[in-house]
C-alpha cells in the first residue's frame, strides 16, 4: 500500500515537473525567438523603407525643387518654405512602396533553434521557428525640416521624412505588435543669401 503510494506520489511529481519545465522553456523559448526576431524585422523593415523612399525620389525626377523662395527687390530672401506638393507627391509614392516591399519580402521572419538556445557554435543551425509578419494598417509618413546657418550669408536646409509602420509578429497563439520608425534625408539644400531670422526655428514638422 505504502509502495503504491510513494508510486502515485512520484508520477504526480514528476507530472508536475515536466509541466512547471514545459512552461518555463515555452516562456524561455518565446522571449528569445520575439527579441531575435525584433531585431531582425528592425533591420528587414528598414531597407524596405529606404528602398521605398529612393524609389519615390528616382520616380519624381531629376532635379526636383524641394524649396520655394522669394526674394525682395533688394534680392533679399523674404519668403523661403518646401515645395508642399511636391512632398505629398513623393509621400504616396514612398507609402505605395513600402507596403509593397514589405507585404512582398516580409511575410515571414525565421529564427534558428540554435540562435534561441543561445549556442555560438550553432547559432545558425537546428530547425527554424517561423514567425508569421502581417501589417498592421498602413504606412505612414510626416516632415521635419531643420534650417541651420553655415556662415555668412549661408544657410543649410534640409528636409527629414519620417516612415513608419506597425508590423504584427504572430508565433503559434503568440503575437506582438512592432512599430518600426525610419528618418529619411529627402533633401539637403545650401541657400546662398540673407535668410530672416525668423526661419531659424530650428526644427519643425511641416
């Protein structure tokens, strides 16, 4: 009787065992496949978005004028701000793009075993856990210029896009939402002549 028990005591110890190791390795294993697979959707995501806003700018033109100015009869600058259309123009073009990119290069992220169970020696080998990548709504994208003095009578002008996107990661009943952020130099324009104090606001969204 007393064998018996000790019997039904060691089954259900180890019952318990292997379920608090089941539950631990699975958190284990999530907790480093959702941290490889950020950096790796980070970088993936990225590109997209650069090759996205190169894309837009090559399909523009050459040459386009980012900067509107006018000038007083003195040939003083009295009026300087960005080309607004010309910016919405490329704005959809780069949003077009990086959907685009991402929905056709980035439907899944794999991570090898090896690389989750933290082996140098086999960091790229084992069998891949697979993570599914949905977008989640669409891109979006907003302007930062950013106005400094480069000396007498210089001024430097550049013009930031900011792309981002809200990427889901889904693994088995898991999943986490990454937003992933890129700041694109549109432009960088040095303006010869006398520009108003008053445009020396640093940096601003337009």
């Amino acid at each position: 009787m007393k064998k018996s028990l000790w019997k039904t005591l060691l089954i259900i110890f180890m019952v318990l065992l292997l379920g608090v190791s089941f539950v631990y390795f699975d958190k284990l294993v999530r907790r480093e496949t959702f941290g490889l697979a950020r950096m790796k959707l980070k970088n993936e995501a990225m590109l997209a978005m650069e090759q996205a806003g190169d894309l837009a700018l090559s399909e523009i033109g050459a040459h386009p004028e980012f900067i509107l100015t006018e000038r007083d009869s003195d040939g003083r600058i009295s009026y300087l701000t960005s080309n607004t259309a010309l910016l919405n123009d490329i704005a959809s073009l780069t949003l077009m793009h990086t959907q685009e990119n991402i929905s056709s290069r980035m439907s899944r992220i794999e991570v090898p075993l090896g690389a989750i169970l933290g082996s140098s020696l086999f960091s790229n080998k084992g069998p891949v856990v697979p993570i599914d990548i949905y977008m989640q709504g669409f891109a979006e994208t907003d302007f930062i210029t950013e106005i400094k003095s480069a000396g007498i009578n210089q001024t430097w002008y550049r013009i930031y896009m900011n792309i981002s996107v809200d990427l889901r990661m889904v693994m088995g009943a898991y999943s986490e939402i990454q937003r992933i952020e890129n700041q694109y130099l549109l432009n960088e324009s040095l303006i010869l002549g006398h520009v108003p104090e008053s445009y020396f606001a640093g940096i601003g969204d337009k």
